[in-house]
C-alpha cells in the first residue's frame, strides 16, 4: 500500500453514513424519517446525535444497528464500518456484528434484558464469539459487572433482571454491552429514564469505559450537558436531516444554525436566571409525510427568508471542523434574496 493510501486509510472514521435517506410505509402515506444524512464516526471518539423528540436521532442509531420494523425502507445512501456498507453485506453476516463488533444501550433497560433469564446466562450468551470456558466467560461477566459498580457481583450475577434497580439495570447493560469489546457502542438516550444523580454516575462511567476499551460511541441524547460532558463531536438533527454538525466546543461555543441556537437557549443548564416555566422552541417539528421543499425548520425560524420557502439548504462549512445546513451561512446570497 502506498504512503499517501495508508495514511487515508489509518485516517478514515470507523463508521461513515453517506447520504442515506429512510422512509417508513403507513396508512396514510411515505414518511421520509431520514434525509440525506451524511455522519462520521472517528475511532476512538465518542459523536453525540442530539435533537427535539421527533428529529430521528433514535431512527439513525437503529439504522446503523439494523433494527428497524419492517415498514422502514431505506431508499439512498451507504452506511460504511471498516470498509463495508453495512446496507450491503448479507444479512447473516450483518447480524453476526451485532453483539461482537457492534454493541447497543436501550434507553429502557428492561426491553434490553431478558426478564426471565438470569444476569448469568444472558452475559455468558452475549459472550459466544469469545474463545474460553463457561468459567471464563462467567468469571469475565463478575469482572465487568464489577467495572460498572454492581455491589457483589460474584452473589449478584445469579440474579434475575427484576431483582435490580432501574439504575442497576442500566449498568448490567453498559457491563454486557461493553464485554464483548466492541468497535462501535450505539447508546440510544441510555440515562433519559435515570434520575439526575444517576445520570451523572452512568455518564462517567460509561466515559472511563470507552477510554478503557478505546471503542467509538454514537451518544443519542436530547440532554445537551450529558453531551458536552461525554461527547467529542456532535451532530445536531431536525426532521430527519443533519441540519449542523462540529466538535462540542464549536457547537456549543458558536453554533452555526438557528435551531442550533434555540436548542441551546432551551437547555436548563444554561438558564441564568431561575424560572418557573423552562422555555421551548415555539411551534412544532414539521408531519414527515411526503416530500417537502425548502428548510423544514422555516416554520419555527425568527430569522426565515423568501428563499427558505423555495431552496432547501446545502452544508456550508463555518469552521475548520463545523459545518451547517442555512441559508444564512451562503456567503454569496443577496441581501433581498
Ligand atoms: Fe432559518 Fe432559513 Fe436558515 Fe432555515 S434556512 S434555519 S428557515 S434562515
């Protein structure tokens, strides 16, 4: 391999989603869920998705894991891990990732755990691609319940999932998620059913996990602080599309896109004043039914123009590592434009 071929290789994200457009078949019509998103994963780093109820930001992380319902129908676009698109490879091979390569956190974790099964049995399961004995694997389970702080756990283990708190649960999924040593960890809003002080406790845990394992998190997350503290890069998503995306700093210091700022004007850590009301985004995320022309936050935006009815944006870069899809940001519009 040339010089100049390995270094583009070595630098390449371990997952790269290019252009890919979702639309789920209902009764009443094609919802696009997804539009022409476009996404790196770097090895290594942890890419927080961040965006109202609504956006897709859930809908993108079962993309990438393949765990949508039937009526999904991925209509454009590649979803590329180590070199393969994973729309592409055979469904044997796809699902043989799960688990190994690619790991998931549910946000319940109680629809993540077999109810029925111990702790035990299900750790060991989720260990079949590994080389070793059932005392092995049994002894590598007791070692990462330990690693997430389950108090116990050689007693522990033989528990089923009923007999532990919400925020105990939460750790037996990071603990089996993480044991196979993934290359990718997909956490869909992991803490959104955790009290405050658990939230805090699972975010540093999971941030010393990912150091410890070196893996890659995709972070689904409507909290912003939970993003700031666990994230490297941030992509910020709206109506199915990717509408600004940086490292933290840049998107929380100088975010590029209106509803970038408004999310942020939204979020209770930044509030400088105490309030009885917390404010929103007025208005609502826009029906996905059907194909829509223009930008699809025009609705909500203070700052809107003629061409926001008529053009849908395109990426403009604003930094060295930010780009943001406005209008706004074409250096080369009119002032009447
Ligand atoms: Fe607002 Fe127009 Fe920019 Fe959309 S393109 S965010 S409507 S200014």
């Amino acid at each position: 391999m040339r010089r100049d071929d390995l270094i583009r290789y070595t630098c390449r994200p371990l997952l790269e989603i290019r252009g890919l457009n979702l639309e789920f078949g209902t009764p009443r019509g094609r919802v696009h869920a997804l539009r022409n998103v476009s996404l790196d994963v770097p090895a290594a780093q942890v890419v927080g998705i961040v965006g109202e109820s609504g956006s897709g930001k859930s809908t993108l992380a079962y993309t990438v894991m393949g765990l949508l319902s039937e009526n999904a129908d991925v209509t454009a676009g590649s979803i590329l891990f180590e070199g393969k698109d994973l729309l592409k490879i055979p469904t044997q091979e796809r699902r043989s990732l799960l688990g190994d390569r690619l790991s998931m956190i549910f946000q319940d974790p109680m629809t993540a755990l077999n109810p029925v099964r111990t702790v035990e049995s299900q750790m060991i399961d989720i260990q079949h691609h590994e080389q070793g004995s059932r005392s092995e694997k049994r002894a590598r389970a007791i070692e990462m319940l330990h690693r997430v702080g389950i108090p116990d756990p050689q007693s522990r283990i033989g528990a089923y999932p009923h007999h532990f708190s919400g925020g105990m649960r939460q750790r037996v999924c990071i603990a089996m998620a993480l044991l196979v040593k993934p290359a990718i960890l997909v956490a869909d809003e992991p803490t959104t059913a955790l009290d405050a002080t658990l939230e805090v406790q699972i975010i540093h845990l999971l941030k010393d996990l990912q150091k410890e394992i070196g893996c890659s998190v995709l972070f689904v997350s409507h909290h912003l602080g939970a993003v700031a503290e666990l994230c490297d890069r941030v992509a910020v998503m709206y109506a199915g599309e990717v509408v600004e995306q940086g490292s933290v700093r840049d998107i929380f210091h100088n975010p590029g896109h209106p509803y970038t700022r408004a999310l942020l004007e939204c979020d209770p850590g930044r509030l400088k004043k105490s309030t009885r009301t917390l404010p929103t985004i007025p208005g609502e995320v826009p029906n996905l039914l059907g194909s829509k022309q223009g930008c699809l936050f025009r609705s909500r935006c203070g700052q809107a123009f003629n061409r926001c009815v008529q053009d849908n944006p395109v990426e403009y870069r604003i930094g060295v590592d930010q780009v943001a899809q406005c209008h706004l940001l074409d250096q080369g519009r009119s002032a009447s434009a």
